[in-house]
C-alpha cells in the first residue's frame, strides 16, 4: 500500500505536488478544466494543512520556442486561483533564482505554479527523459513529493520518478482514486464483464487485450481499430483506416475467441473526411473501395446494447467514430446513453472517450471517468509504473 499525502505532517512543509494540467486550450482559452478540477481536493488538503504547495504539471508537446509561447501555463494558474479561491503565484521558468526566491518568500497555504515542465525538454529531452540533475533541483525546492498526475504515471518523467528519488514521497486523490477504480477491473469484477473498445489503432490496445480477454466475457470493437478486425474476418474495409499489420493478430484473437469478440455490422461511411459531407449507412459487405467508415451504425449500436444490458461491470476506451464532427457523432452519443442507462458499474477510460462522455452530457451518469487515457491501458496491461512503484510504502 501506497504511502498518500495524509501519511504526512504538512504544517510549514514545502509540498511539490504533480498535477496533471494538460488540459485541450485553444489559445490561452482552456476548452476543458475536468483536470484541474480533479486535482483540487490534494491541493486544498495540502494547504488546511499549512503546507507551502509547489505544484508542477506539462502541457502538451514542447520542440521548439513557438510551442513554449501556446503551451505557458499562465492561463491555468489564472483558472487554478478562481477555482481555489486564492491566488496562485505563476513562475514563467522551471528554473533559477527568481523560482528559488519565490520559495523561500512563501507562507503557509501559498500555491506556486512553476511553468510547464516540458520546457526543459528543449535542452535534450531533460524532462521526458528523466535527467538526474533536474529531478535533484527540483527535488531540492521541497521537503516532501505528493504525486497526483495519473495521467503521467506510466511515464519515467524527472518531475516524476526523479523528484521521488530524492524526498519522502505519497500518492494524492486522485491518483488514490484513480488506483482504487481500476483495480475492480482487475480484481474479480462482477459479471458479465464487458470491455468496449475504439479508437483508431489496434495496435495501441494489444497489451490491454491480451491481459483482459480472459478476464473479460465480451469486447465490443468500434472506431477505426475496427475496420483491422473487419479485413482480418474476411471483409473489404475501403479506404478505411486498417493496420496491415496487425490484421493476423486480430485473426487470432477472432479464432480463439469467437464468441467473446463483437464486431459491427454495420458502419457510417463517407468519401471524404469534413463537415456537411454525404454519408451512407452501409452494412459491412457493402462498404465501397473510395469510401471510409467513420462510425458505427444503428444496427451495430442495437447489437452492442443487448451486450451491455446484461453485463454487471463496463469499461470504455476509445470513441466509436470521429465524434468532432457531428455527422460521425451519433454512434459514440449513442454508445454513452446506453451505457449511461445501464445498471452496470461503469469505468470510463480517460482521453477522447473521457471528453465524450463529458461534452455530450453524461459525466454524471458513470460510476468512474479516468483522466488518464494512456496511463489507464498501461495499469490494465499489468505493466509495472515506475513512478508509481517508487512512491514510499506504508509500514
């Protein structure tokens, strides 16, 4: 068991707590602020407490100057100090005196933001590639690391796994949560056990499947990973998204498991990709050689709620079609809503499924949304988290 932040005496203590801000912004304008929101029950532990809070998180992809000007934090700490209630004091570098300074002048219950922690990977990749001398800096600015970025917990991060090396450490809500959640996946779920499955690449969901399909009764496949098992069974996929080579994996999987494995019948297809397009509904042997599917169709969707309707415990990962425009929307809607009326337990994997849910209406109808996509397969392939496994244990 894992040591979390309550295992600690917080009063006058610097706490660096890993957040998981890498919210979708457009602009400075934040799209999305469920993140922030899940981190803000650690963050105000910390500071009841009396803790100095030092929060650390990324923001998207940092490879040269012109993604370090759209992908400043400034615009969370603003949205983090109307949340809280109080404000956060925002350090524009990851680095140097000025940050130094701004710790040393804090008081109890102040918050700092340190800029996104992606900007040292300018320099060589330092904080994707965990260097030591940044996670010892870093580690240097507090007394005690709370990791709560779930979303980051399958990566090998110096804001991370190095900072952990250096300082007494803990798991925050979140991620206590989060862990907690998962785990009845893993751990004797009720049954039938049902694992719905989307998004575009077969490839990104192997480990998952392997380490599931025993445990599961039934995976429904949509999106475009389907379209992989459809060529595998033996029907023509048009020009739709297909990974080659992972067709004979698939067939596998459709011979071993033949009654476990749900595969649609019917698609939403279209000959190009873009709004107010001409759409077809095509049963999956009639899909033409120009055309692309992009979403599953009611049929599929009538299939997959008899699945659904009989299983105890669900998990989804990954939308049903390319849900951002609104012609290729309606199975993903459709999928939510059944789900959403089902008396199963249901775990929703984080990502686009997780925005899905949420920006179509029905956050509040699931038992648990991730908020992290990657990080959630990972902990369901069975794979070991570093950054996880090196967080001090309770005695």
């Amino acid at each position: 068991m894992k040591k979390t932040i309550k295992d600690y005496k917080l009063k006058g203590k610097k706490v660096i707590i890993r957040c998981d801000f890498n919210v979708p912004m457009d602009g400075d304008i934040i799209k999305d602020d469920n993140r922030i929101r899940q981190s803000l029950k650690t963050i105000r532990y910390a500071r009841k407490e009396g803790a100095k809070v030092i929060l650390l998180s990324h923001l998207g992809r940092v490879k040269n100057e012109e993604d370090k000007e759209k992908n400043t934090l400034k615009p969370i700490a603003e949205r983090l100090s109307k949340l809280l209630r109080k404000k956060v004091i925002f350090i524009n570098q990851t680095r140097g005196k000025e940050l130094e300074e701004a710790i040393k002048q804090m008081k109890e219950k102040d918050v700092i933001l340190i800029e996104n922690t992606r900007f040292e990977d300018l320099e060589k990749n330092k904080e994707s590639k965990n260097d030591r001398k940044l996670g010892k800096y870093w580690a240097s600015l507090g007394d005690i690391y709370i990791n709560d970025a779930f979303g980051t917990i399958h990566r090998n991060h110096a804001s991370n796994l190095g900072i952990s090396k250096h300082l007494k450490s803990g798991i925050g809500f979140l991620v206590e949560k989060e862990i907690k959640q998962l785990e009845k996946l893993t751990k004797n779920p009720k049954k039938p056990y049902t694992i719905i499955l989307g998004g575009s690449k077969v490839s990104d969901k192997i480990g998952l499947i392997k380490n599931l399909i025993k445990k599961a009764d039934y995976i429904l496949i949509g999106g475009g990973m389907a379209f992989t098992f459809l060529k595998a069974a033996g029907f023509k996929v048009g020009s739709s998204i297909c990974e080659n080579e992972e067709v004979d994996f698939c067939k596998e999987l459709l011979d071993k498991y033949p009654d476990k494995i749900i595969l649609p019948i019917d698609v939403i297809t279209a000959k190009e990709i873009k709004k107010d397009t001409k759409t077809k509904d095509r049963f999956i042997n009639e899909i033409e050689e120009d055309e692309i599917g992009l979403d599953i169709g009611k049929k599929t969707l009538e299939v997959f709620k008899q699945y659904i309707d009989d299983s105890k415990t669900i998990f989804w990962n990954g939308p049903m079609g390319y849900f951002e425009i609104k012609s290729f929307s309606k199975g993903t809607k459709g999928l939510c809503k059944i789900i959403a009326d089902s008396k199963a337990y249901k775990i929703i994997g984080g990502g686009d499924t997780a925005r899905a849910v949420i920006e179509m209406g029905y956050e509040k109808n699931m038992n648990h949304i991730s908020t992290g996509g990657g990080a959630s397969l990972v902990f369901l392939e069975g794979v070991k988290l570093k950054a996880l496994d090196i967080i001090n244990e309770k005695k």
